[in-house]
C-alpha cells in the first residue's frame, strides 16, 4: 500500500538505509517539510509492516528503503504502479532493486547507468580565487549554457537553491566567474556535489577540473565525505581529480523526455 504522509518527522526518516536516495528524501524534507504540492512524501507498506519512504519533488521520484525491510516483489510492482501512474521525468531507487523496476516500468520508461564517486583528499588546498558565497544569478548564467533544464526554469531554479543555501542545505561556488559547482546536499557529514558547468569560452582549460579539487579538498577538511554521481564513461576523468569510484546506481528516465 502506499499513501501520502501529511506528518513525517526526522525520527522515522533516520531509520531508511543509509545511502544517497535517503538523504535526497531528508534534504527535502528539512528544506520544504510536508507543507507544499510540489514535495509529498509517501509511505510504502507491506501489509501492517512499513518498508520504505516515497518522495516527490517536482517531476522527479526518490525512493529508499527501511533498514533490514526488503521490498517484496508485490510492493515493486505497486511502485512500478504508482511511477507509471504520476509519471515523473526520473526515478531513483537503490541499486539492487533497479533492474527488476525498470523492467516493471519499460513501456514508460529506461534505465540510464550513473557512477558514484568518493573524493580522496590528499590534504593540500591549492589557493584558488574561488567565491564560497556567489550571487546565485552569477551561479544560474553559467549554469544556464550547460543545462537546458535549468535554462528554462530560471526562477523555480533560482527560488529553490536560495531556499536550500539560506538553511545550509546546499552551497554554491564560483572559480574566477567562469566555472560553478554546487554542492546539492549536506545530509548526514556527506556533501554531494552537482550542478558542474564552465562558461563556452574557457572550456578546455581545467576550470571545472581546479574547482571541483578545490571543493573536495576544502569539504574534507572541514569534516565531510564528499560525492558525485557521474555517467560511466567520465569514470577516468574524476580519478585524475581525485575522486575513486565508489559505486553503481541506475536511474530511470522517462522515455518521451525532452533530452
């Protein structure tokens, strides 16, 4: 069964497994709680047995599950169910149970393999002229050339990142005003960071390569583990930064997606 929570508190989030969809739900929920439209979270039941958490931000879905509470075969397909119902543009589900979704859901929608990667800090920040507080206008027009997404959605992009930063939930960087990154959560000591994009004209020059060592660097000292998730094919490019592959997730895309 799965219905809408209009109560969930931070007591009942901390009992999901311990990985990056869980913390996606948390981040959500200590940025918006219960109040609005645009961000429901759901329970998933077994029976009277609870197994897991459903949030809805937007059009994406993130999915976790409790802690030593596999998700049975019936309540995958009631998942697959309900993604094909509310047809977000994404779903994400841990790992060991994507396969058998996507294929619950292949009329509506594809797997696309992502690369999960931990920083390995070597403990020397280089001196960058990096802003740790930019304006988030600056942030969005570089942001703007590299992602469509974002470029047609400047104020929900705009509202939402200032919402999360002002509760330091997120946090955005610029490196000498033409290269930005941005670290998308800071849930449980782990930053995750996204959102990495380099002006046109100053691509190829190792800016993005500078500012995302600069973070990794800076976020470990100051006590974090720092992430990134990335396509397979970029797997080369993160290890010569410093970033070693830590693990395989799979997101579901909607087939009819605008890409």
């Amino acid at each position: 069964m799965i219905y809408q929570l209009t109560q969930l508190d931070l007591h009942t989030l901390g009992k999901l497994s311990l990985n990056n969809y869980t913390r996606r739900i948390k981040s959500h929920f200590l940025a918006y709680s219960t109040k609005y439209e645009f961000c429901r979270f759901f329970a998933v039941d077994d029976y009277d047995k609870h197994c897991g958490i459903i949030c809805m931000f937007n059009s994406s879905m993130i999915v976790s599950s409790f802690e030593d509470t596999p998700f049975s075969r019936e309540i995958l397909s009631e998942i697959a169910s309900f993604a094909v119902i509310n047809k977000p543009l994404s779903v994400e589900f841990p790992v060991k149970y994507a396969r058998d979704l996507e294929r619950m859901c292949s009329i509506e929608y594809m797997g696309d393999k992502r690369t999960e990667f931990a920083f390995s800090a070597q403990g020397e920040l280089p001196e960058l002229d990096v802003q740790e507080l930019p304006r988030l206008d600056d942030v969005f027009n570089i942001l703007a050339d590299c992602f469509p997404a974002i470029k047609n959605n400047h104020g929900l992009w705009l509202t939402d990142t200032s919402h999360r930063v002002r509760r330091g939930l997120a946090q955005s960087f610029v490196l000498e005003g033409c290269t930005t990154a941005t670290v998308q959560y800071i849930i449980d000591r782990v930053a995750l960071i996204g959102h990495v994009g380099t002006l046109p004209e100053y691509r190829g020059q190792h800016y993005a390569r500078k500012l995302l060592y600069w973070i990794g660097e800076k976020l470990t000292a100051d006590g974090f583990d720092v992430r990134l998730f990335a396509r397979p094919h970029r797997v080369s490019y993160y290890e010569e930064i410093g970033f070693k592959k830590c693990g395989l997730d799979i997101v579901l895309e909607r087939k009819d997606k605008d890409f």
